[in-house]
C-alpha cells in the first residue's frame, strides 16, 4: 500500500471555549465543548470566571484557531471588547473569534463591527455551530 506522498495531515481545528466574567452556568460552554470534540474539533476548556487576560493568555499558550465565548450574564458589551483588545496585544489577530448564550439582538450587529465572526443564540443547532467553524477557521500554514 503507497503511503501519503503529498503533504502531512492537517491538525484538528483547535477551539478555545471560554467563560468570561462571573456568569457561573456553564452547561451549554460543556456541551459545545462535547459536540465539537465529537465533530473531530480539538477543543480547550477554560472552566468559569475567565478575565479577559486569562482568555487571551490560554489562546496564545494553547494557538487556539477559534476562541468560542460563552457568556450568559449579560456582561458581553463589556468583555468582548476586552477580550479583543487582550488578543490583540499579544498578537493574537488572526483567529476566529465566536461566541454563544444570551445576547441580545440588538446586541450581535455591534459584536460582529468588534471582530466576533457568529453569536450563537439559544436554539442554534450544535451542527450548524460546528459547520460555522469549520468552514470559517483560518488554515494553517505553519502546522508542520
């Protein structure tokens, strides 16, 4: 049998989720965490009450291709833009940044101008948050 002459597999995709802030729920951070590593995802679990800077310094540690955010306290306008800023600082600029919970529609427009590529609201279907980051990830070229 011929071995696999072009290049080396790719890596799974890497997925930091995160809880930031004091929001203490987090089923649905677990879940997702759950359905991506089941879809082939290789996925990172901060745990609750993440800083920004905590979050930011987890994605450098682990080069995460997506940080997913799980944030049901409301405090979102808030941290997202912390959290940016801190990935930005470590020059963190080139992943996928998603996030998921209770946010307000009035709330994603503004998100999405901050760099959040999705919110997934309550109701989104495991698969089509999984589709969203594998179609939308940044491909790798320093993977040896």
């Amino acid at each position: 049998m011929a071995e696999n002459q072009g290049s080396p597999p790719a890596r799974p995709v890497r997925v930091l989720i995160a809880k930031p802030g004091l929001d203490g729920h987090d089923r649905g951070a677990k879940v997702m965490a759950r359905a991506l590593r089941d879809a082939g995802f290789e996925v990172i679990y901060t745990g609750l009450f993440q800083t920004p800077e905590m979050i930011a310094a987890a994605a450098l540690q682990e080069d995460v291709d997506v940080v997913g955010l799980s944030i049901l306290s409301g405090a979102h306008m808030v941290l997202f833009p912390r959290i940016i800023d801190a990935l930005r600082a470590r020059g963190i600029d080139d992943v996928l940044i998603v996030a998921g919970g209770t946010i307000p529609d009035d709330d994603i427009q503004p998100l999405l101008d901050l760099g959040v590529a999705a919110v997934f609201g309550p109701g989104t279907s495991l698969g089509e948050a999984a589709r969203f980051i594998r179609d939308h990830a940044p491909v790798r070229h320093d993977v040896p």
